[in-house]
C-alpha cells in the first residue's frame, strides 16, 4: 500500500481545500445520490468523497488504488451541488482527486492506450471505422430495438445492450461562405454524434437550417476531452481544449451550438477553467464560452423559432440531462420545443432530472452501478405511459434505451432535435 503524502507534495487536490473545509457533514446529499441510494456506503456519497479528500489533503489518508476506487464510483451528476446549503463544489473536489490520483499514481496502460487515441482526431476515426466494420463479429442484434448485444457473453457485459456503430460517421460539409441574412453557426457533434448517432448530427442541420441558419462544422471531429478528465487525465483533456481552439482558428460563426451537453458544457464551462493560466487561449476561451449554446436553448432563446410546420400524434415524456438541466440550467427550452410540436402531448416523469446512470464511460467501468441507476428510471418512465422519450443528449439517449431493454420495453427513445426534424419531414411529403 502506499504510503500518505503531505499536502504540499499534492498541488492538484490542495488548490481545492479550501473548498474541501466548506462541508459540514449534513447528509443533504445522501436524499438524492443516485450512487449513495444503490450502495449505502458513506464513499459512495459527496459527503464522503468530501472527507476522504480532506483525509487526503492532512496526510491520513494514502492515495492508493482504494482511494482511487472511491473516487470513480461518482457519476458527477451535481445533484449534490443543487442540494448542498453550503455550496460545496463536490464535482470539482472529485475531479481533482481523480486528477491528483493520476498525478501521483500514473494512468493504466490501457487507458494511457485509449486516451492517446482520442487526443488525435485522424486516429480515433480511423479507430471507430475500423470497429463499425468489425462490430457484426462481436455482436448481434438485440430482438427489441436497434440495439446490439454480444455474441459471445461474459459476466455483466452479458446483460447490456450497445447501439451500433455508425456504418457512415456524421459529416456536414456546410456553407462555404455566408448564404443570407441569418446568423452562421458552428455545429459541434462530439463524439456519440459523429460515430454513434449521425442522425441526431443531420437532425440538427435540419432544424437549425429550416430556421434561416447557415451551419459549418470543425474540420476535424475532435473529442472535447471530458473522458480524459472524468479519469483524472487532466493534461490530456488540456490538450484536447487547446486542440479545439487551434482548429476553430479560420472559422467565422456567430455562435457555437451542440447537440451534447457535455460538449456544450466544455466550452461554456470547462475549457476557460482548464485554459485560464494560458495566455494564447485563456480570453478566446472566455469569449466562445458567452456564445456557445446547447442547440434547444439556441433555438428558443436566441432564434425563437415557432412550431415545426407538420404534427406528431405521440404522447412523449422527458428526461432532463444531467450536464444540460444542472450543468447549464437548461430545463425549459426542450418541453417548449416539444410541446409546440402540434400533436404532441407532454407527460412528465415523477423525477425527469434523477441522473440515468450513464455518466459516460461510468456504465463501461461501473456497469452494475449504472443498471441498477438507471432501472429507477425505467420504471418512472414507464409510469408516465408516454409512447416515446425524449431527452437532448445522445449519452443519455443511449443510456435510457438500454436500460428499458433490460426492463422489456421497446419504446422509442430519441434526442429533442429528431423529434422536431420528423414533424418537418411529415410536412414535407
């Protein structure tokens, strides 16, 4: 076991600690830890990971693989932070033992392998056609859905459902110079758009051009780096930021929109903290965070679009991301884009923004954990008797799908913008 260090040989975490001395240990957050509620361990709980980042930072408390396992098992849904009196900000404190973790153990071989694949964007496409071509020999599809299991199954993995790869990756080419007199906007797809969901990518062109809108996209589907940080790979996710702003350099837009929360979070949030110490980025990070958006609040609160000029007859509930309705306080604009869809009925979930489970990789490396998280949810959005789900990020729409395959039920589940785009479509024939 290792041995405990003093605070001073641990820069990452001490630059926290004042924050870490703000808990007063009122359990607030044990009500509505999605981990803490399926676990009952005091680790498993903000006030916990709290403490064991204040044992740390007095040298109690060792930073070995134990402390390490502590720390991953926390899905950074914030449900904590909007619970907390004191305004802990248990997320950062996570992220920075994760961070510390890794600065003082070193990263596994195998994530050292993944993460400097997706830190070059020509690797990690060649990476995700190489598995699309490959998928069919290692899984077959599920009966209910679109969805894939293995062919040959092993433990948990057995029990989950994966959607496939995208046989063609989302690409937009976009308008070369600017088409009229609406506003030019950066498409960003991330990840889960480019290789898992293109429809979602082609949904948002769609709905963002019917509404007088010119979309270009970066010239590189690069990741935005909140894998690499949830796992401590705090330089790597760094290099990710400085790698986004760098190939946005020629592009002219009046605003950045994304059809993932956490990507849009990136840039509103993540990248002005990770890059404030640089001068070449600290202020153009400061300026793209005050004009990105996630594209529902995009298109209610700057374009004003009105209603989809086709109808839906479908009763839809919807989930609230986690990173879109805390991360960025964006609530309302999805329900009004679905409810101006003529046809559509709203029914609300008893707790819409109660974390999925997904939290990224957290259902790859957590996977009971994340079943059992997200069967909560199942069960709530069955109770709604909805036909269809709706939620406006593609984690979570992945998440969602393959926890109401474990439960038996084939309901639809799909990102805000698709929802908009069918009712388009329907007009249209």
């Amino acid at each position: 076991m290792s041995s405990a260090r003093s605070p001073e040989d641990l820069p990452t975490i001490r630059a926290l600690a004042d924050a870490v001395a703000i808990c007063n240990r009122c359990g607030n957050c044990q009500a509505v830890c999605p981990v803490y509620a399926e676990t009952r361990t005091e680790p498993g709980v903000a006030r916990g990971k709290v403490r064991l980042a204040a044992a740390i930072l007095s040298g109690d408390l060792p930073v070995d693989a134990d402390t390490a396992a502590a720390f991953a098992t926390c899905t950074t849904c914030m449900a904590c932070e909007e619970a907390c009196p004191s305004g802990v900000p248990v997320v950062d404190i996570v992220n920075a033992a994760r961070a510390q973790i890794v600065e003082t153990r070193g990263l596994p071989w195998v994530k050292r392998a993944v993460f400097g694949g997706v830190k070059r964007p020509g690797i990690l496409r060649a990476a995700a056609d190489a598995a699309a071509r490959l998928q069919g020999a290692a899984f077959k599809p599920a009966t209910d859905r679109d969805l894939r299991r293995l062919r040959f199954p092993y433990g948990l993995a057995a029990r989950r459902a994966y959607p496939p790869l995208a046989a063609r990756p989302f690409a937009y080419p976009g308008a070369r110079r600017k088409a009229g007199a609406g506003p030019r906007v950066l498409l960003f797809p991330g990840c889960m758009v480019t290789y898992v969901y293109p429809g979602i990518g082609h949904a948002a062109v769609e709905v963002l051009e019917r509404a007088g809108v010119d979309v270009v996209t970066p010239p590189e589907a690069a990741c935005c780096g909140v894998p690499l940080e949830a796992h401590g790979d705090l330089a790597g996710a760094t290099e990710l930021a400085r790698l986004q702003f760098d190939q946005l350099d020629d592009l002219e837009f009046d605003a950045l929109v994304a059809a993932c929360p956490t990507c849009t979070s990136s840039f509103v949030h993540r990248y002005p903290r990770l890059l404030a110490a640089e001068p070449r980025y600290a202020a153009r990070a400061q300026l793209l965070a005050a004009r990105s958006y996630d594209i529902t609040s995009y298109l209610v609160d700057v374009l004003s679009v009105g209603p989809p000029a086709g109808r839906l007859e479908a009763t839809v509930t919807y989930h609230d991301p986690c990173h879109l309705a805390r991360g960025l306080g964006v609530t309302q604009q999805p329900r009004a884009l679905l409810a101006g869809i003529p046809g559509v009925r709203l029914s609300e979930m008893r707790e819409p923004s109660r974390c999925c489970g997904g939290a990224g990789s957290f259902s790859l490396t957590h996977q009971e954990l994340s079943l059992a998280i997200g069967a909560r949810k199942a069960v709530d959005i069955v109770a709604t008797g909805a036909e269809v789900v709706a939620t406006s990020c593609p984690g979570c729409r992945m998440q969602l799908a393959d926890v109401l395959s474990q439960a038996g039920d084939s309901r639809p589940v799909v990102h805000t913008v698709e929802l908009l785009a069918a009712a388009n479509e329907g007009a249209a024939r």
